[in-house]
C-alpha cells in the first residue's frame, strides 16, 4: 500500500579506502553493498579483528540504524562524525545525518530532526548550489511543518490483547476508534505512517498540516497526499496518541477496495509485537515477546517498512519487502535481472496494477512454482508474477512483494520488532 518516499542517496564508502586486512575487506564490502544480513551475520565474529576504527563504528551505526536500535543508532552515529568527519567525507556525513533525522523524526523528536536537516541543506546548497534531486527540501518541510508537535506515544496494557480482525479482498481490516466513532482500517506493514482519506480527516475532525507531500508505494504511480494530526486513536484497549498520519485523496472509481484508511507502522512497530492468528482471526499484543526463534533475526526495517530475508529452493538469498497490505505476492525486476536467462524465456504479459494516484499497465512474466524458506518455514506460490524491467531499467532496489499470498499459507505469523524477526507457524 501507501508509504513514503524520501531520496536520500545509498551510504557508500570510497573506493580508494585501503582496508588494512581481511576483516576490515569484507565489512567493507557488506557496507558498499547495503547487505545488512550479512553483516549481521558476521561482524560479532570478526569486530575484534578489525584495524580500521571508523570502519568498525560505521558498521556499528547501520546495524542499529536498520535492525531498529534508535537509541544505539544516536549514540554511535554521534560519535562517528565526532571522530571521523573528515575521514567520512561530505557526502557520507551528509547521507548518515539524513538517517539520524529520520530517527529523531520517527522518535518524535520533530524540532531536532528539522534542525539537523537544516544544516545538511545548507551546507549542500552551498557546496553544490543546488536541493534539487537531493529530497532534502522535501524533508526539511515536513519537519518544520510537525516541529512544535508532541512525540507520539503507544500505550497499552500489561495483559495479553485480542483485537477481532476482519478479511476483504484478501487483506486484514481491525476497528479503529476516534473521538468515539469506529473506523475500518486495513493492516498494513507495507505503509510507513497511517493514512486516511479526505473524507475521513473531514469526519474525524482531523487537523490539516502544511503544505501537500509527495506519498506512493509499490509499483503504482505516485501522488501528494497532505499530513494531519490525530490527538488519539484507540485500537482495542491500545492507544496511539499524538499521531501525524497522512490524508490521501478519496479513493478513485480505479480502487477496486475502495480504501478509506490504512494502520501503518507507526502504529504496528510499537506495539513491539504483534501475532496475527489467520485461523482465529485475531491480533494480539503479547504482554510478553516471543523468545528469537535459533533462525536468528531476518527482517529490517527500511524507511520503516519491515524487509525479510529468504533463500529459494537453490540456497540463493533474497531480501522482500514485507507487506499485509498487499494482497498477493510478486517479484520485482531486480529478481527478473538477477534471473534474466530464465526469467526472459517466459511469455511477457500485461498486468493492470492499481495504486496510489490510480492505475499503472506493467509487463510481467509468470513463474509457474516458486519456493522460499524464510526462518524455519517454507512457502510456494504457483504462477508468481515477476516484473520486467521497464526498457531494460531495474527500478527496483528489492527483489519483490511478499503479502497476504504469503500470510494465508500459515495459521500464525509472529512479527517481532525488537528482535528484528518474522516467523511463521
């Protein structure tokens, strides 16, 4: 479904960094690639080893960063500029004080997160003369737009929660109440913040922030949305205060759902965990997590949307976004180019894809049966649609869509966000 979309570019390393010995090397190299499982995976083996301290602290900074550690991620973000600035290079401490705005900005901290891209912007303006491209104006605008708004904050109590959910169309829809009405939202992971309609902010009462922003998601054409701030919401006996969701336009005679409102991650990601029982129909809130599965961790979170890893039935590892509110699965035309022998001597067809800002024709082929492993659990999907590149262009930077076609094969799906992991049952 719906998410945003800031341009910030990819962290990369210089090239002409000479890495003193092999575990610095390959750090390195998990660090230019983006390839965070990976480094997971490795770097308790391998930090005592390393000889390069702000290659060790660097890779310190993204593993917080993406496995959702804000508070680790400020401290050693702070302390790698402080120590490195010069090392890092512009661009690079550019890039990573755009990351530590978007956790103060997620964490509430508005008037920090706005200050901070302030000086990023005027310091590119003034090295390049021009924002343009760059996202920077777009993000700073939001942040002074919320700057004097209190942080949002998730309260619950300490039992167990069962909230009854719903299906239509494939997708899960929970009750969400403000100022004493019931609402229909559908539960989303795919969506970064929570989004309803203009009808419904009218309803609501809902108060109306700044300028319009840029909003989209998924392989759908994009469009503004503008922002509004919700005093409380309840989602059973939880509570959600101080939420800056986004208003979409009304749903168009192109939106097969009719959407009028979407839960987001702002919500889903502090709840800690939630358990989505597919056989009950529930959700529930655990007043207890659940232990980490010897699997280990496989989600991350990217622009706050959870991201999994999963290998196929040839041990090959993949990363997919993770998305309730997508009703099926698909693959993206990075898989199609990492796969092209096979992928391309498959019939192209056309698929009509509706999304934000309306509905978009893509070129697919069919994968007749196809096989992941994610954790301990397998899934198989017969005739997965793979999206082919658009003149040759791989647009996406993730190998596909997994959503509701994944979560139906289950009677149990465990998302767990402070051990960073997914699992199935």
């Amino acid at each position: 479904m719906k998410r945003i979309l800031t341009a910030i570019s990819i962290l990369l390393l210089s090239s002409s960094v000479i890495f003193a010995q092999e575990a610095d090397m390959k750090v390195g190299e998990l660090l230019n690639t983006g390839n965070w499982f990976d480094l997971e995976r490795i770097y308790p083996a391998v930090a005592a080893d390393m000889q390069t301290p702000m290659l060790k602290q660097m890779a310190e900074v993204m593993l917080a960063s993406n496995f959702n550690r804000p508070a680790e991620m400020r401290e050693k973000f702070q302390k790698l500029i402080a120590e490195h600035q010069a090392e890092l290079g512009f661009e690079n401490v550019c890039n990573m004080t755009v990351m530590g705005a978007m956790v103060e900005g997620y964490e509430g901290n508005y008037a920090v997160a706005a200050d901070m891209v302030k000086a990023i912007a005027e310091a590119v303006k003034a090295a390049t003369g021009s924002l343009e491209g760059t996202g920077l104006s777009e993000l700073l605008a939001y942040y002074e737009a919320v700057r004097g708004y209190p942080a949002p904050v998730l309260e619950k109590p300490a039992e167990d929660i069962k909230i009854a959910l719903t299906e239509k169309s494939d997708l899960l829809w929970i009750p969400v109440v403000v100022n004493g009405k019931t609402y229909d939202f559908i539960l989303d992971t795919g969506a970064s913040f929570t989004m309803i309609s203009q009808d419904l902010a009218k309803d609501m009462g809902a108060k109306i922030i700044g300028d319009p922003v840029f909003v989209g998601g998924g392989e759908s054409t994009g469009g503004y949305g503008q922002r509004t701030f919700i005093e409380n919401m309840n989602v059973g006996p939880v509570s959600l205060k101080n939420i800056i969701a986004f208003v979409s336009e009304n749903p168009s005679d192109d939106d097969p759902l009719k959407v009028d409102a979407v839960l987001g991650m702002d919500f889903i990601e502090r709840a800690g965990e939630i358990q989505i029982d597919l056989a009950a129909m529930t959700l529930t809130i655990p007043a207890q997590t659940t232990v980490m599965p010897a699997s280990g961790r496989n989600i991350i979170l990217e622009t706050n949307i959870p991201v999994v890893e999963s290998t196929d039935s040839n041990g090959n590892r993949y990363t997919f976004i993770l998305d309730t509110g997508a009703s099926g699965a698909n693959l993206s035309d990075l898989w199609f180019a990492k796969n092209a022998e096979m992928a391309a001597a498959l019939p192209v067809e056309t698929q009509n894809v509706w999304g934000h800002g309306g509905t978009v024709q893509l070129h697919i082929v069919k994968i007749p049966e196809y096989k992941l492993t994610i954790g301990t659990a397998s899934a198989e999907f017969k005739d997965l649609p793979v999206t082919v590149p658009a003149n040759g262009t791989v647009s996406s930077s993730r190998d596909g869509r997994l959503g509701m076609g994944l979560l139906k094969q289950f009677s149990k799906v465990i998302f767990n966000f402070e051990d960073m992991f997914v699992a199935f049952e």
